[in-house]
C-alpha cells in the first residue's frame, strides 16, 4: 500500500513539474526568467490564485482561457503537465530500480524540458543537453566498460552522419532541416542507446514525417526536439527494462 502511494505522489510530482517546465518554455520565449514570482497569466499578466493553477483541472475547467480576459491558455501548459505526469507515472510503475530509476527519471525530465523549449523558441539548450550526457552516463555506467564504450562510439557515429546531413541540407537546400541542437541532442542520446540508436533515429523521423504530412507550420520548420525525445525515451525505457532486447 506505502509502495502505491509513493508511486502515486511520484506521479503528481511528475504533473507540477510538468507544469512549471511549460512556464518555463512559455517565459524563454518571451525571454523571461522562469523564476519570475507567482504564475501570471500570458495576455493580462494578472496573477494566478491556487484554484488556477491546479495541474489539468484548471485547463479544463476553465476551458483553456483566462478568468479575467479570456484570453486563450497556451495549450503548451496542459501538454507539459499530462506529458509530466505520464513519465512520471512510467519511471515510478516501471522494473526499473536504484539508481537506474535515478537516472532514468532525469532523462525524462531533461527530454520534458527540452522538446517544450524547442515547441516554444526551436532550440535546444545546451545546458539540457549536458545535462542529459550526465544522465546517459548513469544509465551506462552500470553495464560496463564494454557498453559504456559502445555507447561513445555511437554518439560519435551519430554525430559525424548528421553532421553530413546538416550540411548536405544547407548546401542543397540552402535551408538545413536539422539543427546543431539536434545533432548535439541525438549524439548525446545515443550514448545511453548504442547499437538501438537506429531505432530512435527511425522513430523520430517517422513521426516528424507523419505529423508535418498532417500540419505544416507557418514557419515550414518542424521542431525536431520532441520526436527525438520521444524516439529516445521509447527505446531507451525498453532498453532499461529489458522488453527491447526480449523483443529483438
């Protein structure tokens, strides 16, 4: 019982964070700090009392606008908070123990926070990136020398091919479709994947290819971030609980 209302706390935890990760991409686009006192609302800047900020139910209670201007909520606020609490709900639900689970719950939250800040500003920030390295590093470390080292010759693989292609893509296309963000990002991802970064590098272009097929933004760029995040997260959590090498 003490187990399943820890996983349960875990999972709500997973929801306010999700939550102050979407403020947080809202406000670097408008370069603001994160950090900047109680939650406001994006059009009146008028502060936000308890009842509004209650992770999902005050989106959908309050229909997604604004109780004082009706103004319309970015619905990046209720994608962070749901997305937040289903990881969270994954890492705490899953085999995955120790310090594994540790770190697991950090790449799931590094890769929340990164695809919300590219949906917002279509880039990726270093400082996320490092951070997820650190996390690769954990997840690795636990299966040897042997994995570690072919988790580096991966991201160096992974670097050099999309490197090319970047490039390929701005001289052919004068307009690359990838960014030096998401070529730091896959690398980085394939030192806790190895051999299975194919496998994410698939996903992720499978989805991108999908969704711009059904929305094409204003901008003709499609932020890559979230389907590498998503590609990443999905092999790598097969990976930690041993269902992707059982399935191969």
């Amino acid at each position: 019982m003490r187990d399943i209302i820890a996983k349960s706390l875990t999972t709500v935890t997973g929801l306010v964070v999700g939550s102050y990760l979407a403020t947080h991409a809202v406000r670097s686009a408008d370069h603001l700090p994160s950090s900047l006192g109680r939650s406001r609302c994006d059009h009146c800047d008028v502060p936000l009392g308890a009842l509004s900020t209650i992770p999902i139910l005050s989106y959908v209670t309050h229909r997604g606008r604004c109780q004082d201007c009706d103004g319309k909520i970015d619905p990046i606020h209720l994608i962070g908070e749901v997305t937040g609490g289903l990881l969270a709900a994954i890492v705490a639900f899953s085999p995955v123990a120790g310090a594994a689970r540790a770190w697991l719950a950090v790449m799931a939250l590094v890769l929340l926070a990164t695809s919300l800040i590219d949906l917002k500003t279509q880039r990726l920030p270093d400082v996320l990136t490092g951070i997820a390295l650190i996390a690769a590093v954990g997840l690795q470390w636990p299966n040897g020398s042997v994995s570690l080292e072919v988790g580096f010759a991966a991201a160096l693989v992974t670097a050099v091919c999309l490197s090319v292609v970047r490039l390929l893509g701005e001289i052919l296309r004068e307009r690359p479709g990838l960014g030096w963000g998401d070529v730091k990002l896959a690398s980085v991802l394939a030192l806790w994947l190895g051999l299975a970064t194919p496998w994410m590098l698939v996903i992720a272009s499978g989805l991108g290819l999908v969704v711009m097929s059904l929305w094409r933004p204003k901008t003709g760029r499609l932020p890559f971030g979230p389907f590498l995040a998503l590609g990443a997260f999905t092999v790598g959590l097969g990976l930690q609980t041993g269902l992707w090498s059982n399935a191969l």
